[in-house]
C-alpha cells in the first residue's frame, strides 16, 4: 500500500513505572523518557515523518501530586530550552493547566528557523473532549459574528442560511480545534502497556491506524516505531468505504 507517515500521535506512557523498576526518582523517570523523546526527534527528523503530536501532560494529569507536575514542566521546559535547530515546535491544550513560568516560555517561543526538518506538537494541559468542547463555542462565536456580519450587509434570510449552514460542517468544525494547522494524523502509538487512547485527539484519529506497545516509554527506541511505520505502509486504508 505504501502509505505515508506524515503525522504519528505518541502517547510516552510508563514513566512512573520505569521509575520505580529501576528504583530512581519520579523526576528522573521523565528526564530518562525526555532523551528517548529527543533520540527520536533525531531519528526521524528530515524522514517523511513531518510531524510528532506528543501527549505531554493531558488535563486528566493535573490531579497528579504537584511533585510529580513539577518534575513534568520542569522537563516540558528543558526541551523548549534545549531542542534542535532543525526542529519546530508547536503547542496545544488549555493554558489553565500549565503554570505560569512555563506557559510564559511557551508565549515567548518562536520559531526562528523557518526551514525544519519536523514539527513536534506537544500537548500540554491537553484533553480531547476538552478541546472539542472549546471547538465547538468558537463554532458558535463564529457563526454569531457571521449571522450579524449578514445583517449589516442586508443579506436575505435564505442567504444568511446558506451562510450560517457552510460554517457547520465537518471541515468548518475541523478548522475551530486546537490541532487545525496540522496535517491529518495517520497513526497513533502507545507505549506502556495500556490499550485506549486516554482522551487523546479523539476526533482526530477517526482514522488513524492504532499501535499499541508493552514497552515503557523510556526504554522506546526509534526501531520500535519504525516497526509500526512499516506495518503501517502495508495497511489499506479504506476510509469507510
């Protein structure tokens, strides 16, 4: 079939554990998954691979003790810090999960080298429903100004309709989620064990072809992923049909 992996999801589960198998702190679990992160970046940077949406922190998360949240940002702003030029990097969830020291790194990041090899999107404070529920009021904020927008301009009430109706659409829903800038997402891979997407871009991975992998996030390796990516070029994507 030989099909493209432009955008692969990761969800890096098994940090804790790995922490607790190879008897270190919870804070040096992340730091150990933080450079099996960064080995992969470098694996598959300038690879047909554009494209890594990574579950950093997910809003379920923030129930966690604030040792272990610490540890998380600390390591979420060591990569801002320190990642390649060649890699881009963008960012999605709900600012009210991320504390403000980090979420100020964040709003000061740019991307100063326009030409990258691939983009790592992390989700930070991010949950799927969450997002689609925020999705869905810019949807509406959109169609309120596009409805007043029609009667500025004395629009009849059938094209005002027409107007209104374009909006609620699958693409138009599409462009009010946080991950819209994205390209398609075909796959998703999760390490450590467990079998569900644990409110991860539900709505995007309508689609995408599901990996799921008993090996703790720190101890993934690029050949891994590979694997997946190769088992994925032979799969037939029908699409529904």
């Amino acid at each position: 079939m030989d099909n493209k992996a432009t955008h692969i999801g990761l969800i890096i589960d098994g940090n804790r554990r790995w922490a607790r198998n190879n008897g270190v702190s919870i804070g040096d679990g992340y730091k150990a998954g933080l450079i099996a992160l960064e080995n992969v970046i470098r694996h598959f940077a300038g690879s047909e691979v554009k494209c890594i949406s990574v579950y950093a922190f997910s809003s379920e998360n923030d129930k966690r003790s604030s040792d272990e949240k610490s540890a998380i940002m600390k390591v979420i702003g060591e990569f801002i810090d320190k990642h390649p030029d060649n890699v881009a990097l963008s960012f999605v969830g709900d600012e009210r999960f991320i504390p403000d020291e980090l979420l100020k790194k964040i709003h000061d990041f740019n991307n100063d080298n326009k030409e990258f090899d691939i983009l790592i999107n992390v989700c930070i404070g991010y949950g799927a429903r969450n997002d689609i529920v925020r999705g869905a009021r810019r949807l509406l904020e959109r169609a309120i100004d596009t409805l007043a927008l029609c009667q500025e301009e004395g629009l009849s009430e059938n094209d005002t309709s027409k107007q209104i109706d374009a909006l609620f659409t699958e693409e138009g829903f599409g462009k009010c989620l946080s991950t819209s800038f994205l390209p398609p997402l075909d796959m998703i891979i999760r390490f450590g064990g467990e079998k569900r997407l644990s409110n991860f871009m539900l709505y995007e991975a309508a689609y995408a072809e599901l990996y799921f992998s008993d090996t703790l996030w720190p101890d993934a390796t690029s050949s891994e992923i590979e694997e997946c990516i190769q088992e994925f070029k032979k799969t037939k994507r029908n699409y529904g049909e």
